[in-house]
C-alpha cells in the first residue's frame, strides 16, 4: 500500500486537515467537477436539494465548463483521420460538451449506455 494508508484508511498527506476515510475534493478545482457532478445526480434521490445546491455551486465556480445536464443526445464519435475516441453529449437545457476518451472507454460507456436502456424496458 502507498503513504496514503494510514491506519487502514485514507489519509490526504496534502490536506491533513481533511479526517481519515475522507477525499478532500473542491469545488473550483476542473478535474473535480464531473466527479462532484456525477455525485449530485447519484445524491438526487436521497437528497434533492443537497444535489441541486452542489449543481448550482458547480455551475457558478466555472459557468463555462458545466456540462450540460437532463435528457439528451450522446454520441461516440471516432475520427478517421486518428482514430482517437471522443463522446459528444447535447442536453435539453441547449448545453453541449465533448470528452476525450480511450477506445476502451468508448467500449465501456457503450456496454453500460446499452445494459441502463435495456433494464428500463428501452431497448
């Protein structure tokens, strides 16, 4: 196991303030965005004006890097001339984004998009 262990639990050595068994993740940080989104959504059912409140201050620490949010149009796009993966995703509220990915991934979110409609009764 790495530094980050201590005593059977996570431990940030960055912020050694944060208690053990706890990721310190800020909401002005980019690459913490889609995961705090991704939360939210997942919190929504539990406590929806806890997801509402963590969108609204997602979207007003970096209003033009929000992705866009409800039922949309996803699409995996693959270039000819790289072959490099990218998903392109435009939502209801007119928001449109692209994320980079590996075929891999691609591969992944594909299995999952098409296992989510089929236990839904869509596909």
């Amino acid at each position: 196991m790495g530094h980050h262990i201590v005593d059977g639990q996570f431990q940030s050595d960055k912020y050694p303030w944060c208690k053990p068994g706890f990721v310190p993740l800020k909401i002005t940080d980019p690459d913490a965005h889609d995961l705090l989104l991704l939360y939210a959504q997942r919190r929504r059912e539990v406590d929806a004006d806890f997801a509402a409140d963590l969108e609204t201050a997602l979207d007003q620490a970096a209003p033009n890097s929000a992705p866009p949010r409800g039922r949309g149009q996803c699409t995996v796009l693959r270039s000819p001339e790289t072959g490099r993966v990218k998903l392109a995703f435009s939502s209801e509220d007119g928001r449109e984004c692209t994320q980079p990915m590996s075929s891999e991934e691609a591969l992944v979110l594909a299995h999952a998009i098409i296992m989510a409609a089929t236990s839904a009764g869509e596909g």
